[in-house]
C-alpha cells in the first residue's frame, strides 16, 4: 500500500515538474527562480541569520545574570557542619540552595560599541546577499540574451541552408538537361553539406545556451524549457548619452558592494572601540541569596525533669545544708526544613571595581590589531570603487564600441544583401560562378553575424549601464 502511495506522489510531483518547465520563461522569471534556489543565496541568508543571532547575544548582554543553583552533600565520619560549625561525629546530610545575579555597571562601553558593530555586521551581510542577488542576475541576463542571439544566428543559418537547397535543386534540373556541367552541381552540394554542418553548430549553441541558463537558475530539468522571446527596443544610434563619471557616482549610491564595503569599514571603527574600551575601569555589582539545611541541626525537647538534695554540711547554729540537683530528661529531633530554610537565610550584595594594569600586553595587541583591521577595510573600501570604477569604464567601453559595431555592420548589411540579390540574379541567369556567387553569400552570412553579435552585446552593456544608475534589469 505505502509503495502504490510512493509511486503515485512521485508520478505526480513528474508532471508537477513537467507541466512547470514547459511554461514560458521571462528574463524576470529567471532571475526570481534562481534567487529562491540559488545555493550561493542561500549560504549568505546563513551568514545574516548568524549575524542577527550575534547582535541579539550582543544586546541581551547588557541585561544582568540570574542563576540558580542546588547541591545535595553527605558527609561520612567526622566532619564539620556547614550552618553550625560544631564537630560531629554522625553523618550528615546537608543541602544549599541559592540565587545569584550581576550586572556590568561600566566597562569601558565595551557593551555599547559591541551592540554597533554587531548592527553594521548586520546591515553589511544583508548587502552581500544584495551583490550575490545581482551578481547571479547579470549572469542569467548575459545567459538569456546568448539564447536569443543563437536562436537569431540559428535562423539566418536555416535561411542561407533553404537558399543553397533551392539553387542546388535548380542547378540538378540544369545539370540534368545539359545546361550545366556536372562540377557546378558537385560545388554547389559541396556547399550545402557546409552549411548543413553549420546550421547544425548553431542548433547545438542553441541548445548549449539553454542549458547554461538552467544551470544559472538551478532549474532541474531542460525537457521542455523555453523562454519568451522579448520585443527588443530598436537601438538609437544616439542613446549611449550615459558618461562613466555619470555612471560611477550612481553606482556609488546603489551597488551593495559599496554600501557592504562602508557597513564593514564602520563595524572595524567599532570594533577598534571595544578594544580601547578594554584600558578603562570596570566597575559591577552582583548580590547573591542564599539558605541551606543539615541534619546535624537538632531541636531539644524536655520530657521530664528530676529533683533531688543531698546533705552537704551544717550551718555554725547546727541547721542541715543541701545540695540540690535538677536533671533534665529529653529527645532531640532534626530540626524541621521549612524551619532551617527560614533560619539560615543569607543576603550579600558587592560592588567590585577592576582597574587594568599589566596583563600580558593583551590590550595591547587588541587595540594594535584593531586599528590595522580598519587601516585594511579602508582599503578594502577603496579597493571596491576602484573595481566598481573600471568595470563602469569597460562597459561604457564595450557599450560605445558595439555601438560603432552595430552602425557599420547595419550598413555593411544592407549593402551585402544589395550585392546578394545582384549576385543572385547574375548566378540564375549563368553569368556568374559558384565560387563567386558562395563567396557573395559567405559574406552577407558573416556581415549579418556581426550586426547580431554588435546589437546583442550593445543591448548587455546598456543593461550593464543602466544597472549601475540604479534600474532593475529587464528586457
């Protein structure tokens, strides 16, 4: 029965997954699946939540301590009872019982300085999870614009392929009724095993870029994964009006790398704090409640009491003088533990005052490493523009560059396929050779393949840019 159960989930979770990866993927879908399965994400949410862990210990340290504590003792033989101090030769059975407290009072604001450089851990683990956010999403970008190039270099290689079809039938009928040699038609499938092979190398792009993707998102199955195509905007050949310094200061107010950066430097500067913190006095207060019971403790009880005179002598006159004794009967008993608890109470409070004078050099070195950990995450701040600032340069620089690309290689274009069409028609009317007519196509085929590569990467960089002056990446 469990089994039949097992088989029917597992049938159901299949077409769960199936029916999922067959819908339509946007670029903002892609990135929105990959932020709630990325492993890398999920290992900075970790690093937060022991982030907010250590700044909730850090604040709750400030509260003063309360503990409890209770022993049970035997003591066998002669010993020394705990509440009387007496001698006993008996066993005895003793209980404590007590409750103890203290609380920092001044310690240098160690405390305080603690609480905020727990709190810029915290702001600053919440940015690195930001830069990973978006480090994955211009990568998934990077990944849906190759899909979308390939899928484009993959259809202009089925046109070409369909073109060479068509002349390589009508070459066979030409061929076949002797108005051709038989070398033009050996040429011309020559060229259409050449371009089979080619778009058959753009069908496996394809299908490598796809899977590129589905590795970026953490997707588990390609069967059936598509995306949507999006109506790219048409590149304005004066849009690219963003300069690097335009760029740069944007950047310098958004990117989590940089608020990440200042959050630690500012967490350094406090930890320098709490280290200097440690040359000053301490100053705290503890009390302590306390109560016990032993065994040892006996109340006295009279049960009967004797009289008794004996005749110790005269008086000068002859009268009788007496002794008189009085003995005393009782029982003990152990004295009750209500009674004893009550009995034995004890109150202390103490007020102690640590004043640091040699201990090794160890505030010493504290205060040393702490200020060398802010000297080395200033650079690590500036280290991080400096980064920041040239990857901004190379984007605009790449950004300008596809930009100039796409301009020639749309003319380039354009005047290739007049040349092909001209050629075209002089090759269908005899007047041309294979070779020269192979030559045309190559050449519009490579011109059309640097048009897309230029829009393509023009269409990243701009993305790249546009990210950097804060706008969320979509298509």
């Amino acid at each position: 029965m469990i089994y039949r159960i097992l088989i029917i989930f597992s049938f159901f979770c299949h077409c769960f997954i199936i029916a999922f990866s067959q819908q339509k993927w946007t670029l903002e879908t892609c990135i929105d699946y990959a932020v709630k399965n990325n492993l890398q994400i999920k290992q900075q949410e970790l690093n937060k939540q022991y982030s907010k862990n250590t700044l909730l210990q850090s604040k709750a340290g400030i509260l003063p301590t309360l503990n409890g504590y209770s022993t049970q003792q035997y003591n066998f033989g002669r010993s020394v009872d705990p509440f009387t101090n007496d001698f006993t030769e008996n066993n005895v059975r003793s209980n404590n019982f007590s409750v103890s407290s203290s609380l920092t009072l001044f310690n240098g604001l160690q405390n305080y300085n603690t609480i905020q450089r727990n709190k810029f851990n915290l702001l600053a683990s919440q940015y690195d999870i930001d830069k990973t956010i978006n480090d994955i999403s211009l990568k998934i970008a990077s990944a849906y614009l190759q899909i979308l190039f390939n899928q484009e270099m993959l259809g202009i290689a089925k046109t070409q392929l369909e073109i060479t079809k068509q002349q390589a039938e009508r070459t066979a009928k030409l061929v076949e009724a002797g108005s051709l040699p038989h070398g033009n038609l050996l040429e011309i499938e020559a060229q259409l095993a050449s371009e089979e092979l080619q778009a058959v190398n753009a069908e496996n792009q394809s299908a490598l870029s796809y899977l590129t993707l589905i590795q970026l998102i953490e997707f588990d199955s390609a069967a059936g994964f598509d995306i949507i195509k999006p109506v790219l905007p048409e590149i304005n050949e004066q849009s690219l009006n963003i300069t690097v310094e335009q760029a740069y200061q944007e950047a310098l107010k958004n990117l989590p790398q940089i608020k990440s950066a200042e959050y630690k430097l500012k967490s350094a500067e406090k930890g320098l704090s709490v280290a200097e913190g440690s040359r000053s006095p301490r100053l705290s207060m503890s009390a302590n409640w306390g109560t016990g019971f032993s065994s040892a403790i006996e109340n006295y009880k009279i049960t009967d009491t004797v009289f008794s005179s004996i005749l110790a002598g005269y008086t000068q006159s002859g009268e009788d003088v007496y002794n008189y004794n009085f003995d005393v009967e009782y029982e003990t008993e152990t004295r009750p533990f209500e009674d004893q608890i009550n009995d034995n109470l004890s109150t202390t409070l103490t007020f102690s005052l640590s004043i640091p004078i040699f201990n090794g050099l160890q505030t010493y070195s504290s205060v040393s490493n702490a200020k060398i950990n802010v000297l080395n995450q200033q650079y690590q701040l500036q280290s991080v523009k400096n980064q920041l600032y040239r990857e901004i340069q190379q984007a605009h620089a790449d950004a300008f560059s596809a930009l100039k690309k796409y301009v020639a290689s749309k003319k380039a274009v354009s005047s290739m396929d007049e040349a092909f069409r001209y050629s075209e028609q002089k090759f269908n009317l005899g007047l041309m050779n294979q070779i020269d007519y192979n030559i045309a196509k190559n050449q519009l085929t490579k011109a059309s393949s640097d048009l897309l590569q230029a829009k393509y990467e023009y269409i990243f960089k701009s993305k790249i840019l546009e990210f950097y002056m804060g706008n969320p990446i979509k298509l």
